[in-house]
C-alpha cells in the first residue's frame, strides 16, 4: 500500500543560502548590497546567527566589520544587515535535500517546500565531534557536553550545569567554554590538551590562566569517564609517562575536533575533500556541482566567524559573476592541492587556470605538529618550486594561512601541488617541564 506523499509548495529565488550563520548572512548582504540579487536564506534554528548567537562574550565582528563586540550582538547585526539588503530569512526551515538539479526539499512552519535556485550556496558551517564520536570509554552519566551543547543551554535556555568542570581541549574555542562557565557560576578545574601547549594563541592562553587560575595539562588525554547517574570523575593519562590521574568533576566540556556539517553535500552526490570532510572547491569556491558554491566553515574546520563572514563577502561575488556572466568560466583541467604530514589538509584544494586567488589571498591549512618558524614548500612530481619561511607559528588546534603567493611558480602542466614542510621535525619539546601536568588526584 502507497503512502501518498504531501505536495510541496515551488519557491523560486536566483539565490538559495543553506545556512543563516556569518558565512551565509555576509553573503546575503553582499549579494543584496552590490550586486542587486534577492537571496533566500535557510536555517533550521529558530533565529539566524548561527554560533555568535549563544556564544555571550566579546571578540566577534573584528576583520568584517572592524569592531569587538559580544557574539549575541554580533549576530543580530548580520541578521539585519542582511534583512536591510533585501534578504529573505526563513528560520525553521531544514533543507532536506539537494536535487541534482539544484532545487531544494525544505520542511518548514509554512508545510513542505521545493526551493528552486539559478545558483545555491552551502554554508552549513561545523560542528564539534561528541563524546561517542572520539571513542571515549567509561559511564554514560549526565553532564558531558561539548561547547556548542554548554553554550546553547547556558545563553539560550539559561539551564544550570555544575560546579567543577573540566575542560578537554585547548583551543580559541576552549577558553570561549571556561568563559561560559564561569558565567554559569561553575569552576573550572582543569583542561588537559594532547599537545605540548594549549593549541590558542598566546595572547589568549596568557591573560586565560591568569583570569581562571585553573591547571592546564599538557600531553594528556582522557582515558575514562566515572559517574553512574551523573559525571563523579574523569580518568586522564600522560601521553609520554603512561602516567594516570583521577580528577574529581561534575562536568565535562569536549571542545575542538571539528566536523564539517557536510551531510547535504554528501548526499546530493558533490565531492567532498578527504582532508577537511567538506565540499571539495576550487580557489573561486565552486564544488563539484554546476552553480553549487560553498562557503564558510563547511570548507574547512574551524576558523573564527569573522573569517567566515568574509568567505561569505568573497562568495558573494563569485555567484554573481555566475549569474550575470561575467565571470570568466573555468578553463583547463583542475590541480589538485594536496597536504603533506604534519598538513592534514589544505583548502582550497583545486586550481584552475584563470581563476581568482582565494578569499583574503590565502592557503589554508591544519597541521598535527607545532613549527615555530614554518619553512613551507610547493612541490611538484617530488620537484620543490617554491620554499617559503614564514614569521609565524604552525600550530595545531587553529588554521595555518600561508600567502597565495607562494603558488606564482606553478606550473599547470606539470600536475598536481603539494604543500608541506622543510623542517617539520623541528617541533617544540614534548617532554618535562612543557606547560602542567598533574601528577595526584585532584580534589
């Protein structure tokens, strides 16, 4: 017996934006602002914004819109500069799937709907991986979170977590946790990190142990969560020591280990990269899919909303000149980009003759290994030509920008590029004395 199916309601836009964050909201406004083209933007939260809306604390808007403002703010000003260019925003609407022909299937308040667009943009952004993700073992007791989860329930519902917290990762986004925290009167006892030192920048990670005067272990992971109906403890252990150590907590926060939200890319069949598990583009952010662009974070975990937001603004211009023609089409067969160790991947991952550099004219990369003073190569078929030292760190846990410049000796002809290191064995000590490691329980 058939089960007959609900017709759907056609919407017909130039522009469809999957995704009502910095990325997709920026795009919107551009498109609207200084190309003239009425975006439908789709999100399935009940307020667009994405992350900066439950993130309530200062630091968001500096690169886009040169201010330092908390992210709540932060992400109303996108909404209505959106809205202010013509923008239509549908909340509660979750795109369901994506037709090879572009069009749309949409659940939403207003019943179901097929969206069809000349052009679409995914911005779908990125997710932390949960605890079942990382294969943590132990309990399953109540109070393990990851950031986004703490943050949601803390701002937007202004729930209650507990009163000794630790805090598994290192990351910008680790101390955005601690904040969070601490605004919900829990103390942070420790955060405990895999790598020789906490992967945010230093101009984080300093005023950070003096404001929370918690420990900070290094080279540690956790081997083990303890807690029957609710988190009594965690397990950590010393990567170099084989050392192990209880440490007495109520709640745990996993930050970091970010996942492109990429399941709309991947079922509509477009090629995702191996490295970043995003849409796999080229330097003018196209997939694999005619007229399919992407943008933001779904590209590559995870960098900061401002970047995202001016991914949005260089995407923006890039579907415009598909639409109104004038941009040039791709011409010759892509190079593929690739990474080599510690690189874990590099975005964007295709070049194509003719096209614009990337946004901000930068390479982006992720690396598993801290060089202090990189020396970055190009190479072709095993043939280094180009070497590059840079003035600042690799460092992992935070996106690695290296000069589109570096790509000017390319040769076309000669297949695909490689970027890796000259001296990526010269990382930073991994043992003794190398930030803290406590060694007894804590309690």
């Amino acid at each position: 017996m058939s089960v007959p199916t609900s017709p759907r309601t056609v919407v017909e836009t130039d522009i469809a934006i999957v995704g009502g964050g910095p990325a997709g909201l920026s795009a919107a406004t551009r498109l609207g602002k200084v190309h003239g083209h009425r975006a439908l933007v789709l999100d399935r939260e009940s307020r667009a914004g994405g992350i900066p809306r439950h993130c309530d604390h200062p630091g968001y808007g500096i690169r886009d819109l040169h201010t330092f403002i908390g992210g709540p703010a932060y992400a109303e000003r996108l909404v209505r500069s959106a809205t202010d260019a013509g923008a239509e925003i549908r909340t509660n609407a979750t795109v369901t799937a994506v037709h090879p022909d572009g069009a749309l299937d949409v659940t939403s308040p207003a019943g179901l709907l097929r969206v069809e667009a000349k052009a679409l943009v995914l911005a779908t952004g990125a997710r932390e991986r949960a605890r079942p993700a990382r294969l943590i073992p132990g309990d399953r007791p109540a109070g393990v979170y990851t950031t986004g989860q703490l943050q949601n329930l803390v701002h937007l519902h202004h729930g209650r977590v507990g009163t000794r917290a630790v805090i598994v990762g290192g990351e910008l986004v680790s101390w955005s946790a601690a904040m969070t925290l601490r605004h919900a009167s829990c103390d942070t006892v420790l955060m405990t990190t895999q790598y020789p030192s906490p992967e945010s920048y230093a101009a984080f990670n300093i005023p950070g142990k003096a404001l929370f005067r918690f420990a900070i272990a290094t080279r540690t992971r956790v081997v083990g969560i303890i807690g029957r109906k609710n988190v009594e403890a965690i397990e950590i252990e010393h990567l170099d020591t084989g050392v192990r150590t209880k440490i007495d907590c109520d709640t745990v926060i996993f930050t970091g280990d970010w996942i492109p939200d990429h399941e709309l890319a991947r079922s509509a069949g477009i090629e995702l990269d191996p490295g970043t598990k995003g849409p796999l583009v080229d330097t003018a952010l196209r997939t694999s899919a005619r007229g399919v662009f992407a943008a933001g974070n779904v590209l590559h975990p995870v960098d900061t909303a401002d970047i995202a937001a001016l991914d949005g603004t260089f995407v923006a211009d890039q579907v415009a000149g598909y639409l109104d023609s004038h941009a040039p089409a791709p011409t010759g067969e892509a190079l593929r980009i690739l990474a080599e160790e510690p690189f874990r991947w590099v975005s964007p991952g295709l070049l194509r003759p003719g096209d614009p550099a990337p946004p901000r004219q930068r390479l982006l990369l992720w690396t598993d290994a801290l060089v202090r003073f990189p020396k970055v190569t190009i190479s072709q078929n095993g043939r280094v030509v180009t070497t590059k030292t840079l003035p600042w760190a690799a460092s992992p846990g935070r996106v690695f920008r290296v000069p589109w410049s570096i790509m000017r000796d390319v040769d076309p002809s000669r297949g695909p590029v490689t970027v890796g290191l000259a001296n990526a064995t010269q990382t930073a000590p991994t043992l003794n004395g190398v930030g803290q490691f406590i060694p007894a329980r804590c309690s």
